[in-house]
C-alpha cells in the first residue's frame, strides 16, 4: 500500500503546515513550517525566511513524513510532537526516540 503524503497530493493553491513542539524537562519550543504550492512553484516559510523548494527538497520532505508515519513508541523525556495539516487531514504524532529528530531534517532546508 502506497501512503499519500500531503506534499506529493499538494494542488496548486493548497498548502500545509508542518507544526513542530519540543517539550523536555529544561527546554521547550515550537515552531510552524508552512508549505504552499502558487502555481507548481512549491515553497516553504519558517519564521522570515521562505525557500523555494528544488525536486531534492520535495523528496526530503516526503522522506520526512512516511518516517514521521513509521514512528514507533519511545522511552525519552523530551518529546517531539508533529502536527501536520491541511484543509482535508490533520496527522498528529509524537516522537519520543531521541534518537530520530527529524526536526533537523526540515529545518536543514533552510540552511
């Protein structure tokens, strides 16, 4: 069975959100990542900064989510919750690995 990610079904005008929060014991933060499709050029803004997203990019992003669906259960004290949304779907999932971090994956593509 094939999974729909929500980049790969984006229609041009569509966008999503990435939301990301981080809750341990001596941290937290939260952060957005939108995504939009104006026109088949696909973009994404994280606070100021927007990036026009390359075909190695959009991969990433895809990669991104079928792990971030795979994730199993884990035993850390800082938790990642993820929230990704559209007008059709809301995906909510929490990695508590430590060992995943796919935060960093996202935010490596504005770097």
């Amino acid at each position: 069975m094939r999974i729909i990610t929500m980049v790969g079904s984006l229609q041009h005008g569509e966008q999503f959100t990435i939301e990301i929060t981080s809750l341990g014991c001596f941290s937290g933060k939260r952060q957005t990542i939108q995504i939009i499709n104006n026109e088949g050029i696909i973009t994404a803004n994280l606070n100021s900064s927007t990036k026009v997203l390359a075909t190695f990019d959009i991969e990433e992003l895809i990669r991104f989510e079928l792990q971030l669906r795979e994730l199993q259960i884990g035993g850390c004290s800082t938790v990642d919750k993820y929230v990704l949304s559209n007008v059709n779907e809301t995906f909510v999932t929490n990695d508590g690995t430590c060992s995943w971090q796919g935060y960093k994956q996202l935010l490596a593509l504005f770097e």
